[in-house]
C-alpha cells in the first residue's frame, strides 16, 4: 500500500495523558459540477493535507488510492495523531464527474442552445427575481453569461460588418452580405471556444442546462447515481464500522447530497438515530439557485425532511467572498438570516476567508471568483473557525467542532496536543 506522510512535529509532554483511541470516521465528499479527474483529486488532497498538518503541528499519512473503479466512489483512508490523540478517517468521494464530461463534450452549438435555454427557464422560473433578494452578487453571477454572450456577439457583429465592407468593394452585394454573416458567426464561436472555456462559460452553462433537467426530472442517469451513493450511505450507517459519517456537499454537491439523503430516509427513517453519528456540510452552496424556482418544489421538500430529520446534525457555511454561495441566506426558509441561530436547522456559521489566508493570498484571488469557491476545500493558511481539514481528519466530531462559533481555535495547544 502507498503511503503519504507527513512526520508528526514535537512530542508529548509528561502531563498529556497517553493518546485516545483513534476515532473512526467516515467522510463521502459530493463535489459539484466538476469534470476533474480522481487522481488529481487525489494528489490535491495529499498535498492539502500535509499543509494542514504542518500548520497545526500534527501528523497526517494518506494512503494511495484503495478504490477499483467499479464502486461509485473513489477512497483512499488518513491517519492522523496529535500528541495525545489519534484519528482515522476513510475518505470517499462521489463519484458523477463522468456525466459532467459527458455533457462537456458536446459541440458548442448544442451547448450553446442548452446552456441558454437552461438561464433562460430560470429566468422565466422567477429564480433570478429571488437571486438579487437573496444576494445581489449571485443574481449578477447569474447574468454572467449573458454578458459574455452579448460581447462575443458584438465582437462577431463588428468582424462581420468589416468584411463586409471589405468584400462590397469587389463583389456583389450579396455576395458580400453572405462572406460578413460567415465571418461574424466564426469569429463569435471561435471566441466562444477560446476564451469562452478559458472564462468557464462552458462549465456555466452545462451546469444551468444540468440543473433545469434536474428540477424537471429528466436526468436518469443523474439520479440512478444518487440511488448509488445513497445505498452506501446507509451500508456503511448499518455496518457500525464508524464512530462517524460526515457528509460533504460542496457548491451544487450540496443540493445533490439532499437528494442523497432523500433517498436514504426514505427507505431508512431513523438513519440519523443509531449508534453511528451522522451530520451533513454544505459548504460554498447553491440549494437556493434551484429552490427559489418556482418548480424547485423537489429541492425545497428534501430541505426542509433534511433540516428535520432527528439526530442529524446539519451545518452550512457561507463565506462573504465566495459570490457563488448564497452569503447569509437560509436554505431552507430561504430568507435573510443570521449566522449561529440555533434554529431553524441548518445551522450557518461564518467561513470568513479573511481568517483563513493571508492578506496577500487573499489580495492575490480576490478576481479569481472560483478559486475562492474552492477554499472550502482546501487547507487553511492560519488557525480559523472554517478548517475544512480538521473538520475531516481531527479528533473530534463535526457536531463538537461547528458546537462553537470559533470552530477549532483554542481547542489544540502549540504542540498539536487536544485541550481537554
């Protein structure tokens, strides 16, 4: 088996007692629309995880990865010690980024004509009304594409015009009309090529096309999958094998996940009741970009089972640099809201990205939208109440961390050692 590792920094001293039993977790990460590749998934987290380590002076080793590729997951375990503490956590992600290759894969044209067609149902749906209401940066996130849209076509129109004129001094008049439409057309989907996936406008629209299909009920392959992760949920609940089952949605993995969960409790109603600890992060998500059409019936019902379900712990964090989240609104009453209100579940806590990188990191990404959509998934370059890393890999459960709003700060002394 290969092994990652990242050596453990200083020893215990005489007064920590000797380390706890390693506790037993296990993660399944739901990514959004993402096409990356699983071993890029996999280097990224290794790397990750030993920055982590090193920043709270504690030991992380991560295996190769243990899946075959015929599982709906790919995995790969960590183990993780502080001084007087240990921790084992089996890491899965699951696995959908081959039906985002698969519709990244169409020729632009049909992209085109999907991609918008998907805006506009969420135009003519009433979301985008609710995206402004609920936060202004997504609703011009929203018409982001758009905007792109009308630059490529202006761009096509004044090549067009040019030949144009150009020909009509040589060639017929119709000739010459018919030489600046081929002209405009080329120069608009050449640009819609490059730089149009350089911008992700691709990804863009794949994704609103993917999510008018989702509300409407027409993604069999989609939602064959999501019965997938949902049977090894409740497999790997039933086994008793974890101290813990953390669930991780991410971007629009996190409205997927509820679906996941859907599916779970309905065949399993006291999931969440057992020995087995189970508890759900969102994280940089976008449940309010399908909830608030007026057809996201399906998202807003597996909200509000999700938020009521007994035993669950539920938390979501925002971040007010991320445009993509919906900063302070609620999920489920998909209103304004305050961060650690008690109730109604979620729960939403601040993942304030000022705390968690430098000032000049944070100076360097401030234009790149999403890279800061991906902190949430990525190591921390100071202690902060958001770590998504000691969330995952740390000695206690996600329900004792997100308990407070300072999350693990104070919590682990310099050498890595537990505070009791």
């Amino acid at each position: 088996m290969e092994t990652n590792a990242i050596a453990a920094s200083g020893e215990a001293p005489a007064e920590h007692a000797p380390a706890r039993p390693a506790w037993r977790r296990l993660v399944l990460f739901l990514p959004g629309h993402d096409p990356t590749d699983m071993d890029y998934h996999h280097g990224r987290f290794v790397n990750q995880a030993g920055r982590f380590a090193a920043l709270w002076s504690i030991g992380a080793a991560t295996t190769g990865r243990l899946d075959d590729g015929r599982q709906p997951y790919a995995r790969w375990d960590v183990d993780t010690q502080g001084a007087n503490w240990s921790s084992h956590t089996d890491y899965r992600i699951l696995r959908w980024e081959d039906l985002v290759v698969e519709l990244d894969e169409r020729p632009d044209p049909v992209r085109l004509w999907r991609g918008y067609g998907g805006l506009w149902e969420f135009l003519r749906g009433g979301a985008a009304r609710g995206y402004f209401r609920a936060s202004p940066r997504y609703g011009f996130f929203f018409f982001f594409p758009y905007l792109i849209f009308a630059l490529f076509a202006a761009a096509g129109g004044l090549a067009g015009w040019l030949a144009h004129w150009s020909a009509a001094l040589y060639l017929p008049e119709w000739a010459a009309l018919g030489l600046g439409a081929i002209v405009a057309v080329a120069v608009f989907f050449a640009l819609f090529h490059r730089p149009g996936r350089d911008w992700r406008l691709h990804q863009a629209l794949d994704d609103w096309d993917l999510a008018r299909d989702y509300l409407a009920d027409r993604t069999p392959q989609l939602d064959a999958r999501l019965d997938r992760f949902a049977g090894v949920l409740m497999d790997e609940v039933r086994s008793g094998r974890h101290d813990e089952v953390l669930l991780v949605g991410h971007s629009l993995g996190a409205t997927l996940m509820l679906g996941v969960l859907d599916r779970a409790l309905d065949i399993e109603p006291e999931l969440a009741a057992g020995r087995t600890q189970v508890s759900l992060l969102t994280c940089g998500a976008t449940i309010p970009k399908l909830a608030l059409h007026r057809g996201g019936d399906k998202v807003r019902r597996q909200a509000a089972r999700v938020a009521s379900t007994p035993g669950l712990t539920w938390v979501e964090y925002q971040a007010r640099h991320d445009a993509i989240n919906f900063y302070k609104f609620h999920p489920v009453t998909l209103r304004r809201a305050a961060f650690d209100q008690p109730a109604p579940a979620p729960l939403l806590r601040n993942a304030n990205i000022k705390q968690m990188l430098t000032h000049a990191k944070l100076k360097k990404l401030r234009w790149h939208a999403m890279r800061i959509h991906y902190q949430f998934l990525l190591a921390n370059e100071r202690p902060a109440a958001y770590d998504y890393f000691m969330f995952v890999l740390g000695p206690l459960t996600f329900a004792d961390l997100t308990s407070r709003a300072e999350g693990p700060v104070g919590r682990f002394a310099p050498d890595g050692s537990l505070i009791a």
